[in-house]
C-alpha cells in the first residue's frame, strides 16, 4: 500500500536536508554545473538538454563528460544546433559516455534543430502538451516529436518514456532545472509559460529511490513510473507548491552522505 502520512520529525530532517543541499555549492559537482555556464535562454536549455541525457553513472565522469560536450558546440550551443553542417557533425563522431556515442550525439543535435525550427522550442512542446497535475505526458510527446525524423534506431533508448513505464529520471531532473523557481540560484527557473513548479515529478533514480524507502516515504520496490506517482503523491502533500525540492535531499543523502 501506498504511504499516505509522514511524521513531523521525517518531514523536519527533509526539510533540514533541503536547506543543506539547495545551495550554490551544489552547483560544481553536479551535471547542472554543464548548463550554468550559458546565460541565454535557448543555450541553457539545450546544455541542460545534453547534460541530463548522460546523466547516468559516476557522477564525476558525467560532469567531466557533460563539458566535453559543450566545449564541442563552442561558443553557443543554440547557434551550433540551428546553423550546423552535416560536416560540423564529423567531430563529434569520438564523443563516448558509456553507450551513449557519437552516434547519438550527431542525431541529438538533428533532433534539437527539429525541435526547434518545426515546433517552437523545447519550452513550447511542454506547455502545449502538459496537464493540469503532471508533465509526463509531456515527455512522452516530446520523445515522439524527437524522433520523427529519419534516426537511429538505437538512439530512442536516450530518452525514457514515461508512459511505457519509466521512472524518466533524466528528462524529470532537467524539467526541474528549467521549470522550478530557486531563490538559491541552483534551478534556472527559465520556463515562465503555464508550467508551474506543482507539476514536477522526483527524478527518481536508485540514490533518491533507496533513501526514500529507507525513510519510509516509498513502498514499491522497482524505481519505476508508478514508483514515481507514489512519491510525488506524498511529497505534493509536504509542499504543494514545490514538492521536487525534496530531491535534493533524498539525493543528498543517497549519494553523498551514503545514509543508513
């Protein structure tokens, strides 16, 4: 059964745990140190984009990895994605993060221009398509509209389909950077349309999956979609307005303090 209460004192560590986690210093070891070195709107959304889609494995490999990307790009990623040449492609053939290859990159890059000369941006898919208490819909969308062009095929296991199952960590971690609105200056808040922070999901990945069952916040055992309706429906209950700050607690816990 699904947990529909938490004690005063769990809800006072998380909070506690939030307050810890939720700062600037959070920023340099973590994958969104990749889009916080972009200042324009388009450029940070699609570092943010390039950044989640390796977000998996050792965290420090990620980050080392998440900027090897961008320094590909150059200046302006945004620039980069509209105006490249099928030449301009060629060097980013050698990039490699675990199974996510040059291959996938170079089509990441076709798929961002789509995304952005068809259909307004990657801002304008998640408006269009949200619903009133949750954005995984809006993913699942937007993997369909990534990939309606000639692709490899190998390339759609990049981007998780909530709808088919999945916990979709990447892609809820980066509407988190773009949609969630921080006074610490850690999330970009960048997302200004009808999205709203009461919309997020946990990204829930194996860190924040197991210190949430250890807390006794979750009782499914798989870290998957329904895992991650389970969570949201008790952390929606804590903070209403701004239930994923939450990950930053679970997470720290999880990943950095190795909580017992």
């Amino acid at each position: 059964m699904p947990v529909n209460y938490i004690d005063d004192e769990v809800k006072a560590f998380l909070e506690e745990r939030v307050d810890l986690y939720n700062r600037s210093s959070f920023i340099e070891p973590d994958p969104i140190s990749i889009p916080h070195r972009f200042s324009q709107k388009e450029d940070i959304e699609i570092a943010g984009f390039l950044a989640a889609s390796i977000a998996w494995g050792n965290r420090k490999m990620i980050v080392q990895n998440g900027h090897k990307m961008l320094d590909l790009l150059g200046e302006s990623p945004y620039d980069f994605v509209l105006s490249h040449k099928p030449k301009n492609l060629l060097r980013l053939h050698s990039f490699v993060h675990r199974t996510f290859n040059g291959i996938d990159f170079a089509y990441f890059i076709k798929g961002l221009q789509h995304i952005y000369t068809t259909h307004g941006g990657m801002e304008e898919i998640f408006s269009r398509h949200a619903q009133a208490n949750t954005l995984q819909p809006a993913i699942s969308k937007f993997k369909a509209l990534f990939f309606e062009i000639p692709h490899p095929i190998r390339t759609q296991k990049h981007i998780s389909d909530p709808m088919k199952g999945s916990a979709a960590k990447r892609m809820n971690m980066m509407l988190r950077w773009f949609v969630r609105k921080d006074q610490r200056g850690v999330d970009f808040g960048i997302w200004n349309t009808e999205l709203n922070m009461a919309q997020l999901s946990i990204p829930l990945d194996v860190h924040s999956g197991n210190m949430a069952r250890k807390l006794g916040l979750l009782m499914r055992k798989q870290d998957d979609a329904k895992a991650v309706q389970e969570l949201d429906y008790l952390l929606r209950q804590l903070d209403p307005k701004d239930p994923v700050k939450y990950d930053f607690a679970l997470f720290g816990l999880g990943a950095m303090e190795k909580f017992k």
